[in-house]
C-alpha cells in the first residue's frame, strides 16, 4: 500500500487551511507499516522566525579546534567519545576519528552505506545504522565487527548495555542485538496510530532499563536483557477530530535522574514519572519534538516552537523562558555550568544564561545549521553541524 510522508510544513498548512498545493510536498513511498509526517528545518509556511537580538554579552564562546567529517544532509547524526577519541559518521557514509585533545583527523573509512542514525558507542564498539535498516558495528580501530538487519530506517543512535545493542527502527520497533555477532536476541514491538511523525527518537539506558518514547504518547520502560515491558505510561493523550489533530507522539529520548525519567510529546504534553514502578509525578501542557535535559533541579526543553524553557523537576512549575528563538528550530538544550547551550538552523549556537534564560552569549560556526543538541566534552561542548563541522568549543 503506497502511504503518505508528509512534512510538517504541509501538515502546518493542512491545519489552518492555508494553500491547495500542500499535496504537491507529498511524498508518497511504500512502507508496509503507517503514514509518517516528517520534520521539516527551518521556518514555517506564513511564519518567519524570529530575528536575532542584539545583546550585552556576559560570556563568550572559543573554539578550540574544528575539524570536516561529512555533510549530515537531513539525518539527525551525532558524535560519539570516548576516552582518546572522538567518531563521527556522514550521511553518505564516511566514518572519521579524530583526537579528542585536538580534533585532528586519526582515520577515515568508507562504509558503504547511507547513513541516517549514529554514531552509537559502547562496550568497544561504534555503531551506524542505515536508511534501509542496515545495522554497522565497527572497532575503535575502523575494522567491521559485523553486519546486521532490523525491520525498517534505523533514524536515531543505537545504545550499548550489559552485551545488547539497542536499536530503534523507524517503524517503532525496537530490536536487541547480541554485541558479539548481531543477532538479534529481542524484539519489542507495538501498534501505532493511522498516522505518526517520522521522528529520531531512540532509548535512554539507565540501571538495566531501556527507557523509549512511542506514537500516540505512549513511554515504556524495557528489561535490557530480554525486552520485556516493566511498566507503561501515558504522556499524551491524542486530542483532535482529524488523525492530523491526533498526533501526540513523543518524538524525541526521554531523559533520565536517578529517580525519575522524563518525556515530551509533539501536540501533547511533557510528563515525569518514578522509574521504578512508572507512577506519575507531574504534567503540564508543552508540546515539543527536540528533546529536553534533566540536571540538578531543573527540566530543560525547547518547545514545539522553538522556545527555550526551564521547568522545576520535581513540580513541573515553570523557571524561565525565552522566547526569542521563536521557529529558529532550536535544538534540545544542553546545560554547562552557568550556561544552557542551544543551536538554530542559521548555525548560531547560543548561550543562556541558566538563572534567568537571558542571552549570554552567541557564535556562529559555519552557517549551516545545527540539527543534533551540544554535548559535553572536557569542560566544554561539541557541536557537529548540518555541513558536517565538528567543533570543539569552552565558554567562559
């Protein structure tokens, strides 16, 4: 059956009724499973997105080094670190280490593959996963461990735990797979609603547990060793007169403490539960579609709309927000220091205060955007951008 992948820019059309030619950004393509609507960067039909203030700047971002690992074209892919090195992976293909002091270039293979989720790490190996469900695991040195198959695009970064790689599909299976050959030793799977997101939500580990995100704001927690559901919970509930209007998926990881796990659906809410016996703490009524961080006190998102908000962990009550990344596609935020770090997709990455969530300070790397959220690395952050930058940066 040919099925409908439609974008959100189309979708945020189809909504308001604005513009008979949305069917012309139908893709249409057979998947043997549901209609997908796809994530679309940038701004929206009808909505510019906000420009950039002028600001006195209280911090400042260095780059430290920046090295060149390949275009990561629409693919949400991702750098993985290790003790010595850094492993990024291109769209088409090209799988680099580089030095994690310096950035500078160790090797660089071919795989062979379109490349659509990575770089997963774990247990000494480095994983890809490819837009026809190829599964890649490689050794720190670039030779191939093996080669394995799951059901449908692999869209987010596969996790490694207690001898199991952790693979979501775009179909919303998810398959554990030995880590010394790649056979598949579980499979969780689950129906999904008439139409979903086509999103790069993958699994957060913690303690023996895989925690995973589904359509119709569905959040599962899973044994690691054998993919059997400890518990379940409802983060959203599908709202609307139109399978449109019902979309409440929760598109993103959810995020983990040692008490409590996290999870935002697009059109729905943001919720937190205990991990132990999934019992629900708090909601409140924010949709999304990045990704958040939890740290010490405080929930850190962006919001469906590209605004940048700290929540109160433990009641949901609302810290800060700013909202002068209105549609600029922020990214799931990540927090450093005194600071909470975004990028947008003009390639600015932006620093807020965590006090208060004013501008604190702003860099533009090499223009194109910043799809993947910073993350940590040696007191300071790394960045890989949209034209394949991987930069290493502090700010002080």
């Amino acid at each position: 059956m040919k099925l409908a992948h439609l974008t959100l820019r189309s979708f945020d059309k189809l909504r308001t009724g604005r513009g008979s030619g949305f069917a012309l950004l139908f893709v249409l393509f057979a998947l043997g499973g549901c209609s997908t609507v796809q994530g679309w960067f940038g701004k929206k039909d009808g909505v510019e997105p906000a420009k950039l203030v002028k600001f006195g700047e209280r911090a400042k971002f260095d780059v430290r080094w920046h090295s060149e690992v390949g275009d990561s074209g629409s693919s949400l892919l991702q750098p993985a670190i290790s003790k010595e090195a850094i492993y990024a992976v291109s769209a088409k293909g090209t799988l680099s280490r580089v030095e994690r002091a310096t950035g500078k270039q160790v090797w660089r293979i071919e795989t062979g593959i379109a490349v659509s989720g990575g770089v997963g790490s774990g247990e000494g190996m480095l994983l890809i996963g490819s837009n026809k469900g190829d599964v890649l695991a490689y050794g720190e040195d670039g030779k191939l461990l093996w080669k394995s198959k799951v059901s449908s695009e692999v869209l987010s970064v596969s996790q490694v735990a207690e001898s199991t790689v952790i693979v979501r599909s775009g179909d919303g299976r998810i398959a554990g797979l030995n880590t010394k050959d790649g056979k598949r030793v579980w499979l969780y799977e689950r129906s999904t609603p008439a139409l979903v997101v086509r999103s790069h939500a993958g699994v957060t580990l913690q303690r023996g547990i895989a925690f995973a995100g589904f359509a119709g704001g569905k959040l599962a927690a899973l044994v690691i060793k054998d993919g059997s559901i400890l518990w379940e919970a409802s983060v959203s509930q599908p709202r609307g007169n139109t399978e449109l209007e019902r979309i409440s998926d929760i598109t993103s990881n959810p995020v983990v403490d040692d008490g409590q796990v996290c999870a935002i659906a697009f059109q729905g809410r943001v919720a937190c539960y205990d991990t132990a016996q999934g019992n629900p703490l708090w909601n409140r009524d924010i949709s999304g579609d990045k990704g958040m961080m939890l740290l010490r006190k405080y929930l850190y998102l962006s919001d469906a709309n590209g605004l940048v908000i700290a929540l109160d962990k433990t009641s949901g009550s609302t810290v800060w927000r700013n909202e002068q990344m209105f549609m600029r596609d922020t990214t799931s935020p990540y927090a450093l220091g005194n600071f909470v770090v975004v990028g947008d997709y003009e390639g600015y990455l932006h620093g807020l205060n965590s006090d208060d969530g004013s501008f604190a300070a702003r860099i533009k790397l090499d223009g194109s955007g910043i799809q993947a959220a910073p993350v940590g690395l040696d007191d300071g952050l790394l960045v890989q951008t949209r034209a394949g930058g991987l930069y290493s940066l502090s700010i002080r």
